[in-house]
C-alpha cells in the first residue's frame, strides 16, 4: 500500500507508524488491500476546521473527503473534542474502513447506517456500548439516507448502526454483511434495498430490526 501522510510534526514518524497499524488491523480483518491511502493529520482543531472549510462540531474529530482521510491529532483530542485521546487509534481506524467500504462497492450508493455502523465494527469504535440509547421504529430506514443520518447524528445514530452491524455479523456472519456491501444498487432506494437484504439474510429488514432491540434489551 502506497501511503501519502500530510503531516509536519516532529513525531512525524511516531504517527506514521501508526497510520500503517491502523491500516494493517482494517486490512487483516477485512482481508483485502487497498492501493494507495491518504492521510491528513491537522495539528488542532484550527487547522481541522481550515482544511474542511467550515466551523466543525466538538465531536467530529475524523473524516473522508474524496478520498482523503482527514482527522485532528491524537494530542489535540482530549483538548478540542469530546473524545478521549485513547480513541484516536479506533476512529482512524474507522476512517480507515471507510475507504475499503468505498472501494469493495465501487461508489455504489451505501446506506449510511450500514456504511458507518460496518465501520465502526471492524473498527470496533463502539464496542463496549453500556449507556442506554434511543432507537427508533424502522431506523434503518430513517438513518439510510445522509439526510435522515445528520438528522440523528447527535442522537445515538453511530451507537444504532454499530450495534444492528454487530448484530448481523454475530448472527449470519461478517461475510453475509460484505455480500450486501456487494449486492447494492448504483442508487439507494429504500424498497429495493429491502428486497436485495431480505434476498441475503432470508429474513426482512423489519423483523431483523425488532429481533435486534428484543436482543440488546435481553442483555
């Protein structure tokens, strides 16, 4: 893998060691490779902000951008968001399976719960979800589109997606949520992607989605 790192600090190769082992584990437990990556670490949330050209929020610390990964170094994190500095390593991480996403469905239109929550499962960004959350009736649905996600994103939307992801895979198997990723049409449209999930997993998206809040309210 061609790595391209954007980065000036004096720990330069520290954090490049680091970008290699995020990608290694993603590349391991995706088992694929990717080309080329590359990787902007800005210095703080001023360069963040700069480079995305906007006034982001306190917890966005991480992104994709024509892809390009974007995120705010480890020793600004603690500082200038939400997030704890032991979380840079799984969100880059996280990032990171973005770009595999992207390349296994070839810019196919991907449902933005089962883009983020596939992430952050083999990223395992949110495995240890103790807090109670709020999920909606046919979330899937509501958090398919990157309209119905913004409109969630501040109301446990990563933490939905995460955990209805870890759900499948614990139940068909990582390889049955890939072919999904592979089945997708250019251009989501909810019926469709109904009939293409119920085709692969033998079971509706509605009854999976009530399945998987009866089990995690079991646990």
């Amino acid at each position: 893998m061609e790595l391209h790192l954007n980065y000036k600090g004096k720990d330069y190769n520290k954090t490049k060691e680091l970008v290699i082992k995020a990608y290694d584990d993603i590349s391991l437990r995706l088992e694929d490779k990717l080309e080329k990556m590359a990787v902007c670490v800005c210095k703080n949330r001023k360069e963040f902000d700069k480079k995305l050209n906007r006034k982001t929020k306190l917890w966005e610390v991480a992104n994709v951008i024509n892809g390009e990964i974007n995120i705010i170094h480890i020793n600004s994190f603690a500082k200038e968001s939400s997030h704890k500095a032991d979380e840079f390593f799984p969100i880059l991480k996280h990032e990171i399976a973005h770009l595999f996403i992207d390349k296994k469905t070839n810019d196919k239109a991907v449902p933005k719960w089962l883009d983020e929550g596939l992430a952050s499962y083999v990223s395992e960004k949110y495995k240890d979800i103790k807090h109670s959350i709020q999920i909606e009736e046919d979330f899937c649905e509501k958090l398919g589109t990157p309209k119905g996600w913004d409109e969630h994103s501040d109301y446990h939307a990563y933490d939905t997606a995460s955990l209805f992801v870890t759900f499948l895979a614990g139940k068909y198997t990582l390889d049955k949520v890939m072919k999904l990723l592979s089945s997708l049409d250019k251009n989501y449209y909810y019926p469709n992607f109904e009939i293409i999930f119920k085709n692969i997993f033998e079971k509706s998206l509605k009854d999976l989605e009530i399945e998987f809040v009866d089990t995690i309210n079991t646990k």
